[in-house]
C-alpha cells in the first residue's frame, strides 16, 4: 500500500508546483500590488467551499492542522476528501504566486493528508488515518526533496516505529515520481 500511496503522492506534487509555478509566471508580469489583490480575491473564491459546504472549516485558510484533523477523523466522504486536497494545493499555490510568505511544511502535509483521505476507502479501510498520515509525509517529501525529515516527522507524530519503512517507502516513490514529472 505504500507503493501506490507514493505513486499518487508523488503525481499530486508534480501538480501542486506546476500550479504554483505557472500561477507565478502568470501573475508575475503585474506589479506587486496587484498581485496582491489579484491573489486575495482568489483567495477569498477558494475559502468559499469550506465556508459554506463545510460548516466553515478551515480548508484553504491557515496552515492546514485543522485540516488534517479533520481528515484524520475520517468523516468526509472520498468526493470532500478530493476537494480538500484540490483547494488547498490551489490556495497554497495562490499565495506563493501573488507574493504570500511562510512556511509550507504543514500546507504540504495538510494536501497528502486530504489526498490520503481520498485514498482510504479503497486502501486500508479498516484502518482509519494510517493511509492520509502516509500521504501526508509523501507528498511534503516529494514537494521538499528530502526523505528522512518526514519519516521522522511521521515516527514522532503516530509514536509508531513501525511506520518508518512504509514511510520511507512512499516518500521515495513520491520523489522520484514527482522527479519524472517535472
């Protein structure tokens, strides 16, 4: 199972930058100012959803925790799980492009959590959070490059040394996938 968590993982970063980075490319031939606002109001479109579909959870704002609380739960359905992951990626993506600052570890986590909600249904259903925490620690791997930090991210998390290899596991398939798709 962490061989196709990774596989999608790693698809759904490849998407998230090149959002981001088209989004950028789109929005950087305007002056600061009106990238701002540009990106504000599509902002203010994409918090939309969570407000009024999802009894005003916090989806596109923040970093995300309240986000991957949620999933975790596993409340939503696989169709809420896949709009989660498409509005944060598009939010997150948003920000950065029309000049937003911070950090992205939690936002990266918060898309593969939401995506690994989706995923859960068809992967382990019997084990509710183990596949969106998976996901999460893929998708942030293969978004930073980097392997070891989200597997220990993932160890901490779940208190769980079991997880590190299937963890490591996703998160290398997910590098390397989102590598490919550059």
């Amino acid at each position: 199972w962490a061989l196709p968590v990774g596989l999608i993982c790693g698809l759904g970063a490849s998407l998230f930058l090149a959002i981001r980075f088209g989004l950028t490319r789109f929005l950087s031939r305007y002056p600061l100012v009106w990238r701002g606002l540009l990106g504000g109001v599509g902002l203010a479109l994409l918090a939309m959803p969570g407000h009024f579909l999802f009894h005003d959870l916090p989806v596109t704002q923040r970093g995300g925790l309240e986000l991957v609380v949620h999933v975790l739960g596993g409340a939503e359905t696989h169709k809420a799980a896949l709009l989660f992951s498409g509005l944060k990626i598009m939010a997150t993506a948003m920000t950065l492009a029309a000049g937003g600052v911070g950090g992205m570890w939690i936002c990266t986590v918060s898309m593969g959590a939401a995506l690994g909600a989706f995923l859960q249904g068809w992967m382990m259903p019997q084990t509710p959070g183990l596949i969106p925490m998976m996901a999460g620690v893929a998708f942030a791997g293969a978004v930073h490059e980097v392997l070891l930090v989200p597997v220990v991210f993932l160890a901490e998390t779940t208190g769980d040394p079991a997880l590190v290899v299937p963890g490591l596991l996703a998160a290398t398939v997910a590098l390397l996938v989102k590598r490919e798709h550059r």
